[in-house]
C-alpha cells in the first residue's frame, strides 16, 4: 500500500475545518491486469471541541475524500477543554497504538508528531504534551487518539458523579500558574536601552 503526502486542510459552510491526515494507494491484481484503488484518512473539527474523523475507499482521488470528510461530519463528538488544553492526562488506545496526552501549561504548544498535532489542533487544543507508542500507523493513531479524547472528563463532571469536592485539578493549577507567567514577561520592561554616552 502506497502511502501520498499529499495534505489538505479547508473550511466549508458549516464552520467545521477539514484536514486530510493522508491518501493511500492499493493496488489489487485482477485477470485484466493490476486494479488500483485509494484509501482517504480525513479529520474535521471547529476547533473548539467538536471533532470527528472519517476514513473511505474510493476508485480515484478526490471520491475518497468526499465520502471520508462526509463520513467524519456524521462521526462529530463533543470534547471537553480546560482552556487550551485537555482536562487531564489520558492514555488512548488501538489495536497496538498508544498514545499518551498529557495537559500543559499556556505557550507549551502541541508537541506531538504530525498526524496526533492535526487532530488535536481541530479539537482546538493547543497546549499538549503527547508521546505515541507501538503502532505508529497513521489509522491506528487517529483512532486511537480518539479513544483517548473520548474518555476526558471535566472536574465538575467528576465531582457530580461522585458526589465530593475534589478541589482545585493540577491542571487548573498549571493553566493559572501559566497565564500568570505570561502575564508578567508581557508586562516586565524589554529592558533599559538607555545610555549615557560617555567613554571610559
């Protein structure tokens, strides 16, 4: 199976942006000689929690990725955010692909690879520490991204089904630990450029 790097990433009517995460090629030997057919990995989000990804098979191009941006708008889910990153850490899985998130703090930015970067950036997450381990297919990751994502809770989520106050999440701690830090280098003077133009 022959894999194309071709990306594309647009947004239609609805608000959602679609980016293609990959095209791929498979070739089937038939009695007339060799059949090729293309696999299309898209993933659609508004980049503000809602997210939802589609794979599809089509005889050329720009079919498959029709059918799987079309197939990814009726598979849309609801995240949960705490701020710019995710609630908690969560390891998601697939078959034999594992990827780890872990939140972080403003300005970190996604550190992840490729694929794991696209779908957490249409989810709107911009803040994340990720680290992927066994499968690294690009399928294999998605879904299990998505497995991951799935299964976030948000602090108050947890505190009404539990029934206790679970106080202030290491994640809010770091989000305002953060945003204090960032206050203060905007604020700090660039430095005094001064001088007062006498020589030793």
């Amino acid at each position: 199976m022959a894999r194309h790097n071709d990306r594309d990433e647009r947004r239609d009517d609805s608000g959602l942006d679609s980016h293609t995460l990959g095209v791929y090629r498979t070739a089937a030997t038939v009695k007339g000689g060799r059949r090729f057919s293309f696999g299309a990995m898209v993933v659609v989000g508004d980049r503000r929690g809602r997210i939802g990804y589609g794979y599809a098979k089509a005889l050329d191009v720009p079919m498959a990725i029709e059918k799987a941006n079309k197939k990814a708008k009726q598979a849309i889910v609801k995240i949960p955010l705490e701020g710019s990153t995710i609630p908690h850490e969560v390891i998601g899985r697939f078959l034999t692909a594992k990827v780890k998130m872990i939140p972080a703090s403003p300005g970190t930015g996604v550190v992840a690879g490729t694929t794991v970067r696209a779908v957490l950036e249409m989810a709107g997450v911009t803040d994340c520490l990720t680290k992927c381990y066994g499968s690294t297919n690009n399928i294999n990751v998605v879904k299990a991204v998505f497995e991951g994502l799935t299964r976030l809770r948000t602090a108050d989520e947890i505190r009404e089904l539990r029934g206790v106050d679970i106080g202030k999440t290491v994640t809010a701690e770091k989000i305002e630990r953060g945003s204090r830090f960032m206050a203060g280098a905007v604020a700090a003077p660039a430095g005094d450029d001064t001088t007062d133009g006498q020589s030793a």
